[in-house]
C-alpha cells in the first residue's frame, strides 16, 4: 500500500498516541524498555497528547505521519532542531534528533518507517542542521543504516533516577 507523507496535525494525535503505547509494549517484550514493569500504566497518554499538541506550534518540533490515502495513520516520527553551541565542522550549532519513529504492526517492513525518516530527515537539512541524531530501537537499526545513519563517535549515556 502506498502511503502519503505529511506533516502531523491536531486531529492525528490519538492514534500517535496509541501506537507510542504499541511501542512500549514491543519494547518491554523485546527487553528494551527502560521501565517494562510499568508498561500496562496508561497515565502517562494525557500528558503525551497535550505535549504532541504543543509541539505541533514549537518552530523547532515537526513531526510527520504516514497515512492511507484516505487519511488512517500508519506511523509517524518526531524531529527536534537543538540549537547547540558552535564548534570546529559544526558552524553553526544546529543539530537534529529523531525519535518516535513508530509503524503500525501490520504496516513494519513496507516502507512506513524509512518514508517518514527521509520526511523528518528532509525537514532538519532544510532547517540547516549540521548533524542529526536517532534514538532507535535495536530491531529498526538495520533500516537506519541504509538511510545513512552510523556510529557516533561519541558514546551515549543515559542515567535514570
């Protein structure tokens, strides 16, 4: 099924928020989650919803879906330009982040995903940022690479309270 990419809108939001649950299912199955004794906890959605919503105005946020051509969302992403200090090859201190790529189950390994990262992709260059960042989950990892994401040279670290 071929799938429109556009820019997400206020209506999109509860089935974004539906598959970010999806996710956190998959993620706590796969032994990835952060939390996967809390992944049952649906509190956590309003709070989700209202913060999509603000973004969705914040010049510096820009999330995209993935939808059927009549509309039913098959997935989306969110981009971030950071405005970091300047460096050395990094003149101006933009730099991007991707997170939240998530297709529907019955939609993974159809193009959803690598559509709405190029989208997101697009959209940071365009924005001017120098480097661009991905959180992934390890089962997409290979989808990334042949969009021309690679090892940072840095290491990540995460510390949670």
């Amino acid at each position: 099924m071929e799938s429109v990419i556009r820019p997400a809108d206020p209506a999109d939001i509860p089935t974004m928020v539906t598959l970010r649950g999806h996710l956190f299912h998959d993620l706590a199955a796969s032994g990835s989650a952060t939390h996967p004794e809390a992944v049952r906890d649906t509190t956590w959605q309003q709070t989700c919803a209202e913060i999509i919503q603000q973004q969705l105005a914040h010049p510096d946020h820009h999330y995209s879906v993935a939808t059927t051509p009549d509309g039913a969302v098959l997935g989306w992403g969110h981009a971030i330009l950071i405005h970091q200090l300047p460096g050395p090859g990094f003149p101006t201190g933009l730099m991007g982040q991707i997170s939240s790529v998530i297709t529907a189950s019955e939609h993974r390994g159809h193009g959803v995903g690598a559509a709405v990262t190029s989208s997101l992709l697009r959209w940071l260059t365009g924005q001017g940022a120098e480097v661009v960042d991905l959180l992934a989950s390890g089962s997409a990892l290979g989808l990334y690479r042949r969009l021309g994401f690679t090892e940072p040279h840095s290491t990540a670290l995460r510390y949670v309270p």
